[in-house]
C-alpha cells in the first residue's frame, strides 16, 4: 500500500489524531491503544502541541475514518470500548528513529535537528544531532517511488541561528512572505532611530555639563 501525501495530503484534524496516537503508544504505553476520549484528551491538550487544538467528537471520529480508509489507523477491541492505533510505520515504510521524528513534527511544528533530539526524548533517546539529522536528509531524500520526501529543510528565518525542518504529511509548509517580513522589520526602525537621537541628546548634554564642570575646577 503506498501513502500518497503530495496528492492528497492529511488534514490539520488527520495529522493532529494520527500524531497523538503515534505519542501515546511510546509515552503512556501501558494505556495504549487509546479509546476515544483518551484519544481526544491527547489531541486537546496544552502542552507539546502547536497549534493548539479544541477537537470535538464528532471531528476526531471523521479524521479516524479518513485515517482508517488510509490503512494509517486500525480500531481495535477493548474490554470495555472500542480502542485505536495507529499502522504508521507500515504504511510508510519508515524506521521507528524516522517516525519518531515526524509523529513531532505534526505535533509541533517546525523544529531544528537539535530541538527535535530534546523532545523526542520520551520517544526514542538519539546519539547525538547528527543522528537526527541522518534521519531527516533520509526523510528529505526518499524516491518518488516511494512516495517522496516527507520532510524539507525549510529557509533560516532572519536571526536565527538554524534553519528548521518541517513535516510535508499536511502538504507544503506555509512559509511567511519575504515582503510581509521586510515590511515588519522596517517598521521597528523610525522607534528604534528615535531612542538612540534621545540617547545621543542626553550623551551630548552630560559632555557639556562635565566640560563646564572641569572649566570651574580650572582643570
């Protein structure tokens, strides 16, 4: 079975359901395959997710049967209610080390090699960044035959120290503008030219009083 994620690509609700599953069957597994209020509690909480998301149960119920027509989740019996998990790896034929990594990247966005290693932590524990990144320019170079890359070196942002990879499982990543963000930086500047005549004012006003100073002393 081949995912087709360039033609039809996991909807923000898809990829926040998949995702959560793919957490809990590494962080709680005792309590895993989830029912479906564990299941939505994981998709709304405040912590480690980016966006936030406030998902009903009527909406994680259709991304779970979207997910299922796409042999990415299988429902389950339970004792006492119907469970799901997720046949990620399977169907996209990736490593665990790999899965980890995007299972993090839906559920928090873009990220550098380094963060990524920090917050898998409970997920897989990597070497070092160079493991992580290994995996990423595998993910970032899979053949078309396989489906194709399901990760891209995003453009660094201005200021920043790394560039960023993103997960392309919801499509191509939306990258800010590069005229929004000019127009952003410039208008910090008249502020920013505004302190620094103050400051240069008060400087010059101290040298004339320490100047008058000294002339009194006769020094």
């Amino acid at each position: 079975m081949t995912f087709d994620h360039q033609n039809t690509p996991l909807s923000a609700e898809q990829a926040r359901v998949l995702a959560t599953l793919m957490e809990k069957q590494r962080t709680v597994p005792d309590s895993y395959p989830l029912t479906l209020n564990s299941l939505l509690s994981g998709c709304n909480q405040k912590t480690s997710r980016e966006p936030l998301m406030q998902l009903s149960e009527a909406e994680a119920l259709a991304a779970l049967d979207a997910l299922r027509e796409r042999h990415l989740v299988v429902e389950v019996s339970g004792q006492r209610a119907m469970r799901w998990e997720h046949n990620f790896e399977r169907v996209l034929g990736v490593p665990s080390q790999a899965a980890a990594l995007l299972g993090l990247l839906i559920l928090r966005g873009p990220q550098t090699a380094a963060e990524l290693r920090t917050n898998a932590e409970r997920w897989h524990r990597f070497a070092d960044t160079s493991s992580v990144e290994a995996f990423l320019e595998e993910l970032q170079e899979r053949s078309a035959d396989k489906g194709g890359p399901l990760v891209r070196l995003l453009p660094k942002a201005p200021g920043a120290r790394e560039a960023r990879w993103a997960q392309l499982l919801c499509g191509e990543p939306v990258l800010p503008s590069a005229p929004a963000a000019h127009h952003g930086a410039a208008a910090g500047w008249p502020d920013m030219n505004e302190r620094v005549a103050a400051l240069e004012a008060q400087v010059a006003q101290l040298q004339q009083r320490l100047d008058a100073l000294t002339n009194a002393l006769g020094r």
